[in-house]
C-alpha cells in the first residue's frame, strides 16, 4: 500500500480552495489572468498535490519562490510603512476592489513556504527549472500577442507598462533567454543547495 506523504486535508483545503477561487478571478480580471504564472502555479499545484509529484513543485518553486515571496515582502512592508518599496502590491489596497478578491490574492503569500515545505517533504527534482523554461517560452509569446494590454507576466514590459526603450520583439527574446538565466538557473541552484543540506541535517 503506497504512503501518503501529503496529508489528504491539504489535498482537499487546496482543490476546493481553487475551485472557489477559479470562477471569481475570471469575472474579476478575465481568462487571460490565468496565464500568469502565479495563477497558472496555482492549478499546478493542486495538481502536484495529489501527484505527490517532486517535479510539479520543483518545476513551480524555480518559477514562483523569487517573485511571490518578493510579493510578500512588499505587502508587509507598504503594511507597516504604507509605502511599496518594490511594487506589485498596490491592487491589494485599492478600495476600488472588493476586499474578497484582494483577501484571494494572499495565495501569493501561502504558495513560498507551501512549495518549500513539499520539496523538503517529497525531494527536489532537478529538471523543474527546465520545464519551466519550456513554459515560459510556451506562455509568455501567448501573452505578447494575446491581449497584449493587460501586459500578463510582463510580456511587453516591466511592471505592468509597455517599455519603448527596445524593439518589442527584442525585448520579447531578451526575456526568454534572460528570466531563465537571471531567475530560474540561479532557484534550481538555490534549491539544489538547500535540499543538500536538508538531506545532511542530523
């Protein structure tokens, strides 16, 4: 009989969380927000969850460990202080939004230690951040030329705003080469690190 290493009630709390969360954030901001990658982590994590998949969550973790703890940073600090010193969070304090839509985006918050926690639970499987890299030269050209207004996964510039600096193509194929380079290698090394250290603790 195989082993459960993931407990059946977060298998459960997760799937009906994101079923109640799927319909709300697509009549709030439409079918492209689900392509961003903290959105598409989401569906991908449920489904690692009942995979027991250590791909699924290394290949999420390269991508979403950086960016949504960064997130967090910022939503703490403009808490305390009121000011972003990084961005990305000032949706979270606009009235204009309902409070039950910006109290779901705290999945950004829950989804770092919930990632860190399955691969120290499952193991880290070094392949993830290529498949992510697959996904993000899948994904982000789809959000260049695919409503390319709402800027999804900052396809067409840095932090929601079309940049002019650079041709868009070029920016396009700088962002597929670098965002691997600069933010997926250095994670797979990071987490390679830690889980060898997991692994070597008494």
């Amino acid at each position: 009989m195989r082993v459960m290493r993931i407990p059946l009630w977060l298998k459960i709390v997760w799937t009906v969380w994101v079923i109640v969360w799927m319909p709300i954030y697509a009549r709030q901001y439409g079918p492209q927000n689900f392509l961003y990658f903290c959105d598409l982590g989401n569906l991908f994590i449920a489904a690692g969850l009942w995979l027991e998949s250590p791909l699924i969550f290394s290949w999420q973790a390269t991508s979403l460990l950086l960016f949504q703890s960064l997130f967090t940073i910022d939503l703490v600090i403009a808490l305390f202080s009121g000011r972003h010193f990084i961005g990305g969070t000032e949706y979270m304090f606009d009235p204009q939004i309902s409070l039950w839509i910006r109290l779901l985006s705290l999945f950004h918050a829950v989804t770092p230690p919930l990632l860190l926690w399955a691969i120290w639970r499952l193991g880290y499987d070094e392949r993830g951040w290529k498949y992510q890299t697959l996904t993000t030269w899948i994904v982000v050209p789809v959000n260049y030329f695919w409503r390319p207004q709402y800027d999804v996964n900052w396809a067409r510039g840095p932090f929601f705003h079309e940049q002019h600096v650079l041709p868009g193509l070029l920016y396009l194929l700088l962002y597929l080469i670098l965002v691997p380079a600069l933010v997926y290698f250095p994670t797979h090394k990071f987490l390679s690190w830690l889980t060898q250290r997991w692994h070597a603790a008494p």
